[in-house]
C-alpha cells in the first residue's frame, strides 16, 4: 500500500538578524524507508518536530520531497494527487474538513459530490457510521455547536465516505475524553479488521497504539528509530518486567531465583520484583513465590510504552553522541 | 442581509446626491453621463459592488495562514476551479439579494435609461458574470499571495483602497483624462465594474467590451492556477 524509500524533504527557515535576512536549511525527514502492506494498522510515532506530519503530507502529495521514492497504491503522491485523493481518507485531529456553518449532513453531502460516491453507496457507508459512531442525535446539528468528540466522529466518517482503502489519521484522539477515544478506537479497529482498510496513525497518545496498532515506527529526528510489532520493541529495549505481589501479613519479600531487585512498599505488605523477561517466565516466578509466602493478589505490570519509547530515543541519544 | 440593503441605497443615494451636483455645475453632461444616466451608473454599480464581491474575505489566505489550506489541497478537486463555483453560488444568491435590489429601486424611484435595445439585457447579464469571474480571479490571486508572505493583509488593504477607484466605482471611467483613461483600459480593472454599466448604457461597441473581459478573465484566471500550483510546490505548509 505505501512504500517509502530515502525519503527527504528540506525546508528553508529564515533566521532574521536585524534588516539582514539568512536561510538556514533544516532536514525535517531525514532518509526514511519503510514499507505498509495492505490491511496492516501501523502507528507512527515520535516527539514534536520528528517529522510525523511531515512524512503525512507528503504521503498525501501535499508535500513534494526533496528527494527519494514514495508510492501511495502505486502512484506518485504529489504527480498525481488527485487521482489519489480519491483512494484515501485523510483526519486531521487539529483541523477541520467539515463545513464549519452548515449541518453535519450538509457537509457529508457535499463531500459525497466532491467525491462522486453513487447515491446507494452513500447511504449504505453514511447509515454504517451513523449507528457505529452515534451521530443520529446531532446529524442536523451546525458543525461549529458540537462538541470535540461529535465533531472528531464526525471527521472520520467524512474521511470514510468514499471507502479509502488507506486512512491516514494525524493525532484523531488528540483532546478527547477517555470514553470518546476508546469509542473512536474501537471503530478504528474495527473497520481494519472488517473492511481490510490500512490504517497509519500519528499519535502522542499510545494508548492508541496499544489498542490499535500491532505495528509501530518511531521517529525522530527525521530518522525511524525503530520499526516492528510493539511486543518485539518492549522485549528489546525493556528487558525488565516486575512481578507485585500483595501479601497477607506484613513480611519480608520471598526470596527467589531469577529475580534482579526487590523494592518493598508498605512496611512490607508489597513487593515488587523485577525479573529479565529472557531469561524467567512469570509463571515460573509465581509458582516460587507461592510456594514461600502466603499471596493476597499479585499483577505482573509491563513497562509502559511511553517507557519504551523513552528508551528508544535515550539510546539513539547515546549512539549520537559515541559518534 | 436587511442592513446590508439599507446601507447599500444609503450609500446609493449619497452617491447618486454627489454626482448629479456635479453634472448640474457641469451644465447637465460630462462625457455621455447626463441625469439618467448617472443615476442608472449609480445603482448599477451599488448592485454590482456586492454581485461581484469587490472587496472580499481573503478567507483562503487565512486558511494558507493557518495551514488549514491542507485539507482543501488533499481533496480531488481543483481548488481554483472549486472556489469559482463557490463564487458562482454565492453570485447567484447575490443577483437576488445585492443586484435586483438597488437597480429596482433606482428604476423605480429615480430618472433611469433603460437600454435602447433590448438584447442589451441579456449582454449586461452576461457582462455582470464576467465581471464576478474576474473579480474572483484577483481575489484568488491575492490570496495565493499568501503562500509566500504569509500574511497579505497590506496587499488586501491595498486592493480594497484602489479597485474601487480604478474599476469605475467611484466615478465612470469616462470622467478620468484622456491618457488615464488609455491606461487603465489596458488594465483589468474597468472589467470589473465599467464594462458592465457600459453595455447597460449603450457605451461604446459592447462585444469589444464583451471581448476585453474574456481576455482578462481567461488570463488572471491561467495566472492564479499557476500561481497556486507553484505555491504547492515551492512553499511550505504552516503548521504541524
């Protein structure tokens, strides 16, 4: 479906110094190469300024790079941007494609005729996003009296009228409340797995990704830091995983083998030991603990992937710096 | 849109009071303008101040701005094109709303020359749209214009100051000198608003009129689509 190789795109910033005016040229995608199969959901992160919506816009043929290879299904983004604005789906979570003034229906309209959807297929996808997202009740509704969460399920099923076989979203859950976001999600899913759609999605919220993606790029810099499935990243640059345990009577921690550390919490009613995911299992752990102390309840807790990717720009940081 | 009337037959009859003083110190003619057709240029020209939208929103260059610009460039259309039909909508309401009105109430109220032959009515029709097509034109390229400055209020606020008084708006062209007159004729300015009260009045040989509008509307349109599509390639979208 998308296929990128060394991609690069250079802009020039002024840099005003008195009535002296400089350009400096500043490298936002830097060599990017990845490659998205049809039907995958790949999540596409990375701090502000790595070029995220950089990469978008030029997937979209807003943007023309500086120079390497794109193919969005098999056409040039920015030689043929039109013939491809009509294969792809594309939510801004800071901007708006809906007509401000008019009725949410008005704007779906209007899209069906900038698209050319036929009046049938229309319907079908329009009364599909209607019960799945639950936009009956403000479908007549000015756009600019919804709130944020109307307004974003809104947005996706602008973007899904013309049944894109690529939806890209640039931060869909920025904003919204936790009950809007999972509802949001669980779409999302649901048209990937169901109607095979190929999802890229921008976010600072990985909870999206945990939920959404199977797949993960992270960026910086302009560079793919690390690219696979966020099982593979966590096990990579997270070796550690923590076993809690909660016990019945104050005590001191078990003492078992395989654990690294031990860090005890309420005089000893909690311990949280860490293990190498390698080299024991959590099972194994569990039935040595049990067998020592008596349990009240215990969680094995993963490193959070906001830790994950933490550590992926800590050691980019470092090999930068070796260099 | 009531307040919009009022102001527009206010400001009609200011205009209408001024000019006719002058033609009156004049000895009741200054180039082919006697009483009637004064008044008739008046409330065209009140009708077609808002028909063609001389001074627009410059609401694309906020959008460039922005950077919301983005999601009008990623649809399947032609933005240009896409904007034009916009304005021919809102045209076609504003030939209800703007247009019939003051040039009613001028018929009605005032001494009016109405065309000597009626084929006129149709060539004014044709005349006025032309004129809404350029006048969209230079709107779009002044927004263009924000792809590089980034802000274009100054070039707004100069447009607004100077198409009025060049397009025929303040007075008939026909009142400028000889050689100002030469000038701004090979400008498109007098198409925005003098070539349409030409045809209504009987001025000069309409399909010349006719033909210098096409020209200007077929160039500044061909300008703003190159322009635009140089923007997308050479300059940056705002915002992340």
């Amino acid at each position: 479906m998308i296929e990128v190789r060394e991609l690069r795109r250079e802009f020039k910033v002024a840099t005003s110094k008195g009535l002296r005016r400089n350009y400096k040229t500043v490298t936002a995608v830097d060599g990017v190469t990845f490659d998205v199969a049809a039907g995958e959901a790949v999540g596409y992160v990375g701090p502000n300024g790595a070029g995220k919506s950089t990469t978008i816009k030029m997937l979209t043929g807003i943007l023309v790079p500086t120079s390497g290879h794109i193919r969005v299904g098999d056409v040039d983004p920015s030689k043929q941007r039109r013939d491809l604005a009509k294969r792809i789906g594309v939510v801004f979570g800071q901007r708006s494609q809906l007509w401000w003034d008019l009725p949410l229906q008005d704007s779906f309209d209007l899209l069906r005729s900038i698209y050319r959807v036929s009046a049938e297929d229309y319907r079908r996808r329009l009364d599909e996003c209607v019960e799945l997202l639950g936009l009956r009740e403000f479908l007549t509704t000015p756009v600019r009296q919804l709130s944020l969460g109307q307004r974003m399920r809104g947005e996706i099923t602008a973007a899904l009228l013309h049944a894109p076989e690529l939806l890209v979203l640039d931060e869909p859950t920025i904003g919204l409340d936790l009950e809007s976001k999972e509802r949001l999600r669980e779409f999302l899913a649901d048209i990937n797995t169901r109607r095979g759609t190929t999802l890229l999605l921008t976010t600072h919220d990985l909870d999206d990704i945990e939920r959404l993606c199977p797949r993960l790029m992270v960026i910086d810099h302009g560079r793919v830091l690390a690219d696979g499935p966020l099982e593979e990243l966590r096990a990579e640059v997270t070796p550690d995983r923590e076993l809690v345990i909660d016990l019945r009577e104050p005590g001191p921690a078990p003492d078992v083998p395989g654990v690294t550390a031990v860090r005890s919490e309420a005089n000893g009613l909690r311990h949280h030991l860490t293990f190498r995911r390698a080299e024991t299992t959590a099972a194994q752990l569990i039935t040595q603990v049990v067998r020592q102390v008596e349990v009240h309840d215990l969680a094995v807790v993963e490193p959070e992937i906001d830790d994950v990717i933490r550590k992926l720009y800590q050691r980019q940081l470092d090999q930068d710096v070796r260099r | 849109m009531l307040a919009g009337m009022t102001a527009n037959v206010v400001f009609g009859l200011l205009r209408a009071a001024v000019l006719v003083a002058a033609l009156r110190a004049a000895n009741g003619e200054i180039a082919d303008y006697g009483i009637a057709a004064t008044n008739t240029y008046v409330w065209i020209g009140q009708g077609l101040l808002g028909f063609i939208l001389l001074w627009g929103t410059n609401e694309l260059a906020e959008r460039v701005r922005s950077g919301d610009v983005v999601v009008d460039l990623y649809r399947p259309w032609h933005l240009q094109s896409a904007l034009l039909a916009q304005d021919l909508g809102r045209g076609g309401y504003a030939f209800l709303t703007r247009l019939a009105p003051p040039m009613a109430f001028g018929m009605l109220l005032f001494p009016f020359q109405f065309p000597a032959d009626a084929v006129q009515w149709p060539l004014f029709l044709v005349s006025a749209v032309i004129a809404l097509v350029i006048s969209f034109a230079c709107r779009f390229l002044i927004d263009v214009s924000a792809f590089w400055l980034v802000d274009n209020r100054g070039l707004y606020g100069f447009w607004n100051v100077t198409s009025g008084l060049l397009c025929g708006l303040t007075v008939p062209v026909a009142f400028f000198p000889g050689w100002a007159r030469e000038v701004l004729w090979m400008t498109p300015f007098p198409a925005l608003m003098q070539s349409p009260i030409d045809v209504f009045l009987g001025h000069g040989d309409p399909l010349r009129t006719l033909l210098h509008q096409v020209f200007w509307a077929v160039a500044l349109l061909a300008a703003g689509h190159l322009a635009l599509q140089r923007a997308v390639r050479k300059v940056v979208v705002q915002g992340g």
